[in-house]
C-alpha cells in the first residue's frame, strides 16, 4: 500500500530529475532507489 506508493513517487521524482539533467548517481543517492528500480520501471532505457 503505502511503500508502493512512496517508492511510486520516488520514481516519478527520478525521472523528473533526469530530465533537468542531473546526474545519475546524485539521483539514486537522493532517492535511495538503485541503477536497476529505475531499468525495471522503464524510467532508464538500457545502455
């Protein structure tokens, strides 16, 4: 419930943030999503 939804936002967040630009592993220290949550949710293509 409630995680899901926290860590929903968090993503959103991400993606926002990567989008002004800023720096990937600022993102994931903010967040404390990893490089992967963010593969599996779509929000970082694969490289």
């Amino acid at each position: 419930g409630i995680e899901k939804g926290i860590e929903k936002g968090k993503l959103e967040d991400a993606g926002k943030m990567l989008k002004k630009g800023i720096d990937l592993n600022t993102i994931l220290e903010i967040t404390g999503l990893t490089e992967q949550d963010l593969r599996d949710s779509g929000i970082l293509s694969e490289k």
